[in-house]
C-alpha cells in the first residue's frame, strides 16, 4: 500500500523526542507522506518548518483551530496570510467551529472561521475543516463561500448521515479517521462510508489523537500515530466491501488531487 495520511499533528509535544523514528515507522508500513496540521499560530509555524525539513514528504496546513479562536487578531491573521503563500502550505485550515467545548466563544469562533475562510479565497488554497456540535451554523457559512475557493474537506468526520450528505452536496471531501474503529461512538460511520464517493474519500490519523480501538497490541502509551493508517484504511476497505489496496489507492490519488501533490512529487 502507498498511503497518504492527510491531518497529523506532527507538531504535538508528544512527538519531540522521536519524530524520526515516528516517520520512519510510517514509511515501513507505507505512508510515504503526510499533512501536517497547523492548528494555531505556533503549531502553523512548526508545520512549515516540518515540511520544510522533509520536502516531497511532509506538507502543511495553516489555520487556527476553533478552540483557539479567542487568540486570534489581525497579527494572527496576517501571519497566516504569510505563511499559505509557502509553497509548502497546501491548505488553510484547521478551521471551522466547535460547540462541543465552546473553548472560545461562538460568536468569536463565527467571526475568526469567515476571517480563514475569505484567506482561503484570497489565496485560491483548500480548505482545512473541523466541525463538532455546530453543524447548522458551520454548513450556513460555508455555503457562503463554497463556490469561491477550489476545495474543502470536513476532516475527521464523526457527524450524521444528514451532515454527511449536507456536506457531499456542496461537493466537499470527507476526511475519515481512526473514530470508526470506536464500537463506542464510531459504528454509525461504518455504514456512511459506504456512501462517500471514492474521489471525495481521504483517510486520516488525527495523530497523536484517536488512536484507532481496534489496534491489537494497544501500545501502553495510547499515542497514535501515521503508522496506524494503514489499519484505518483495511478498517474502512473492509466497511466499503472492497479491497485495502483500492482504498487506499483511490484515497492517496483523491489526497494527491486535492492537496495538489501529484505534480509537486513527481519533481521530488
């Protein structure tokens, strides 16, 4: 399997002693690249300088997650602006809106999603996007802007069937996650995926976050990572009624695509 894992967050305190050795464990078990979140202003930072440090391996995102919205100011978004137009910025984002903790306030967090989202159509870069607990207002104002920049994926999606179909309507990608490997909160995504067309289907870890439950041997210290894609994507094969190797070969070609990566690789 070539595997592209398109949301890690590589930047995680959890990672600083071993990254290397997290990469390689990646590339033995065949995710060859992978997304880096940036998911506030130091994090986007340190994705670039990651991507940077690994060029035709690790890419970047670069976003302020709705958690940290109330940090957000013109400086944030000025530095944003600065760094999407490194080439290794593939995506603004993550970006969206949370209620589910409502760690800034949601009339914050609405005005900080438009401020990324109109950054995204400045900069013709896809969209980089998390929503939990806010559907109505999330899908209201991504409506707004849908038709204005080239692409958006809900990265891992964990929402109904409704939210499902909302979001494939307004012909976005679905990023899916080691979430549906959860018999806790995760079954009900074992019969969506099945709906998700396979040019709009990426697969994700959300590292160090979610490590996939259905991992045998459970490692002790519960991280997660880009090494556990390939079990999410036989997971997800397996929920689809088709073989590993053509999810996996349909999701990296959809990554590729959406990330505009083909090109960048085939120079590397």
């Amino acid at each position: 399997m070539h595997l592209l894992d398109i949301g890690a967050n590589l930047c995680h305190e959890s990672f600083h002693h071993d990254l290397d050795a997290v990469l390689q464990r990646a590339l033995t078990h065949g995710v060859a690249r992978m997304v880096v979140t940036g998911a506030s202003r130091d994090s986007s930072r340190q994705a670039l300088a990651l991507a940077r440090a690994n060029p035709g391996r690790l890419f970047a995102t670069a976003g302020v997650h709705p958690h940290h919205a109330i940090d957000y100011d013109d400086a944030t978004d000025a530095l944003l602006r600065e760094l999407s137009r490194d080439a290794s910025v593939r995506a603004i984002g993550e970006t969206g809106l949370d209620y589910n903790r409502n760690y800034s306030p949601r009339d914050v967090q609405l005005q900080v999603f438009e401020r990324q989202l109109q950054i995204a159509v400045d900069t013709g870069k896809p969209l980089f996007l998390h929503q939990r607990d806010a559907h109505a207002d999330f899908i209201a104002l991504l409506r707004r802007y849908r038709d204005k920049v080239p692409a958006a994926v809900v990265h891992c999606f964990t929402d109904t069937g409704e939210a499902l179909r909302d979001y494939l309507a307004l012909d976005c990608h679905i990023g899916i996650t080691g979430w549906i490997c959860d018999e806790r909160r995760g079954t009900h995504l074992r019969e969506l995926v099945r709906e998700i067309p396979a040019n709009r289907l990426m697969i994700e870890t959300d590292a160090p976050y979610l490590l996939p439950r259905t991992v045998r041997p459970q490692p002790a210290h519960r991280r997660n990572e880009p090494m556990y894609l390939r079990h999410i994507c036989e997971e997800i094969a397996r929920d689809r009624g088709e073989p590993g190797e053509v999810t996996a070969a349909n999701s990296t070609a959809t990554a590729e695509a959406f990330f505009g990566l083909a090109a960048i690789c085939a120079e590397t």
